[in-house]
C-alpha cells in the first residue's frame, strides 16, 4: 500500500511539474511581410515591449519595429524608425524610466552598417538616437546599463582591429546634454584574423567586471568555439580570453553568473552532436575551467538561446527541428543544478517557428520571443510565447 501512495503522489508531482510548461498564451505580430522580434522587456503594467524589424512598413527595406502588448498579448501601440535601407533593432533594457534600445543601422552613420543606439520613452517614442562604427560593418546585438549609470553595447565591428569580424565593446554617456548626450566613453576590439561576434553582455556584481559571451574562428579547438572575455569596467581592456569548445562548431548565446562566481554558458555544439548542432551547456568555475558540459536534442537541429535561473536549478530556452509540430519549433528545458533534464516541451505548428530569446517575467513564468511562420497575416510574423 506504501508502494502505491509513492507511486501517486509522483504522478501529482508529475503532474505539477508538467503543468509549469504549459501555454498561457502565444500570438503573431505584423503585416502582409516579415517580421521577427529579437529581445523584449516586461513593463510595469505586466506587459511586454518588444524590438525587431519588419518589412511590412516603414521607410526601407527593413525597419526598426517596437510593439507594445498588454498582459494578454494584445498589441496596444507600434512604431517602426529607420530610413531607406536595413535597420533593426537587436536589444531593449529599462533605463532611469525610459527604454535603451540597440541594434544596426544601414540608413544612418558613417560606414555600411552601424551602430544604432535609441532612447524612446514608455509610449515608443524617440527621444534621442546615436550612431557608432566605422567605414565597414559594425552591429550591436546586446546592451547593459552598468552600476554607474552608463550604458555599454556589445557586437561586433569590421571597421577596427585585425580582419573579418570582431568583439567590439563601446560605452557611452547617456546622462549630458548637447553633444555630451551619447558620447563615446571607450571603445574596444577583441579578436584575432578569423571571425569574432560578441552577442551577450553583463555586468558581474561579485567583481564588477564586465563579461562578454560570444563565438569566435580566431582562436580554440575547432571550426568554431564559444569565446569569452572578462573586460576592465574602467577601460573595457580585456583581462581574460577564454575559449570553450571541441573538434567542430560550437555557438555561445548566452550565460548566467552564479552567486559563488562561477558561470553557466549556453548555445549549441555539432561536436559529437546526435542530429545538426544540439543545444549545448557548460558550467565554469574557478579560474575558469569547465567543470561539466551536456548536449540535449535529438537527430536534427536544437539550439539554446537563453538560460533563466530558478530556485531548484535552470530553465533553458530556444529551438528545435527534432521534435514538436513543425519544422522547428519552441523548446523550453529546465533542468537541475547538475544539468539533468527535469522537464521540456515545445510549442509550435507546422512550419518554421523559432525563437530568438527567452525572458523569465515577474510572476515566475517565461515569454519566448521570435518569429512564426505558421501563423500571421504575411509569410513571417513576429511571436511571442507565454507559459504559465
């Protein structure tokens, strides 16, 4: 009899622990074009403020686009900025009240892509913009406001340093008036020859060193290696350059810093993968060895995109072609602080619906950002995600 209450009360508790994967809602955004969304932030009032780009209107051929939605998903305002080539928005961070916004430019600045920095307030509307790059290529795909009160841009540049792409870091001052207003701090380079791009940055509180997450060809063990660099806050100088990887391609997308300053990375490995590229996790300790790392997926493609810390452990999301509905779908995995699956699910019908970043929301719960093609007015909407 013991044996059979153990055995109902791990069904209720399976139960519960399916039932957090649940979907509270998920909807498309845009018109008769595509669109994508590429970050997001929750708002006070429990809704979302979404960045990305659109070709559904607009000036160019690609726009900045910004949606704002309540707590149900339903879009209350949006607003496209660019001009008459490529511009998208890649990142959005609360600032002292306002919204700081990044991403790249081709309609503004001094090189081909540059650059583009926008301050809106809560209603998406423009306050100031700045441009920063070179005569080349230069894109930012992540941004943070540092403890004091600037705001450092992280991406990549083929304007400066050695060849190809490269980690490009820039800080600037976001509080003068005038021409102080989005004044460049610093600027860095962090690379060799071969192809370096820097796509998640933070700020660590243990140390206040600023640390950046990315891939790189220059350096490491195979054709591609996860590549991460622990910069001065004062000068944006490099004090340390890792690189994490094996025999094939791996990407690094994002990462988390733990309270006892170790760190979790997450992305993808083809290195002894079971399909294309499977979602890919390592935990760093001291003096930043790999302690452990864990692939999951199945015989086709899965990628990790961002990791949330929980209680009990971790929840990863991304993408994955080997199970779900569709040709990829949303993949949401949580796992234990040892990197064992707990639970997962996927969201998604019958065409491309991949996800691009995953947030974790006040309540506890996660919104998963990126775009559909299953559903929608045009060939590819912007889709947001809710779980319960």
């Amino acid at each position: 009899m013991k044996a059979i209450y153990i055995i109902i009360l791990l069904f209720f508790i399976s139960i519960a622990t399916t039932a957090q994967l649940s979907l509270q809602w998920d909807v498309a955004i845009g018109g008769m074009g595509e669109e994508t969304a590429m970050s997001a932030i929750e708002t006070p009032d429990n809704g979302f403020i979404i960045v990305g780009s659109t070709n559904s209107e607009g000036s160019g051929k690609l726009d900045g686009y910004i949606v704002k939605v309540d707590a149900n998903g339903d879009e209350e305002w949006s607003q496209t900025y660019g001009g008459k080539k490529d511009d998208q928005f890649n990142a959005i961070i609360e600032y002292n009240g306002k919204y700081a916004i990044t991403g790249y430019s081709e309609s503004k600045g001094s090189g081909k892509k540059d650059y583009w920095f926008m301050m809106i307030d809560s209603e998406g509307n423009k306050l100031w913009e700045h441009f920063y790059g070179g005569k080349s290529d230069d894109e930012a795909f992540d941004l943070i406001k540092t403890f004091d009160n600037k705001i450092v841009m992280a991406g990549y540049t083929k304007s400066k340093g050695p060849k190809k792409h490269n980690f490009y870091i820039v800080k600037i001052n976001t509080l003068g008036v005038g021409k102080e207003q989005g004044k460049r701090i610093w600027d860095r380079t962090t690379g060799s020859a071969g192809t370096d791009i820097a796509v998640r940055i933070k700020q660590s509180p243990q140390d206040s060193f600023i640390y950046v997450l990315g891939h790189t060809t220059s350096y490491g063990a195979g054709g591609m290696d996860i590549y991460f660099v622990k910069a001065n806050k004062e000068r944006g100088s490099s004090k340390e350059k890792k690189y994490y990887g094996k025999d094939n391609f791996e990407h690094g997308n994002d990462f988390c810093l733990l309270p006892d300053g170790k760190f979790l990375i997450v992305g993808s490995t083809m290195s002894d993968s079971e399909g294309f590229f499977d979602g890919y996790m390592i935990q760093i300790e001291d003096e930043y060895y790999k302690a452990w790392d864990n692939q999951y997926g199945g015989l086709k493609d899965e990628e990790f995109m961002s990791i949330c810390p929980t209680d009990n452990g971790y929840v990863l999301g991304g993408f994955t072609a080997s199970q779900g509905e569709g040709k990829y779908d949303a993949w949401i995995m949580e796992i234990d602080k040892k990197g064992n699956k707990v639970y997962e699910n996927t969201f998604g019908e019958e065409e491309d619906d991949k996800i691009n970043k995953m947030i974790q929301c006040k309540d506890g719960s996660y919104l998963l950002i990126g775009y559909t093609e299953s559903k929608g007015d045009g060939n590819q909407s912007m889709w947001l995600v809710k779980t319960n």
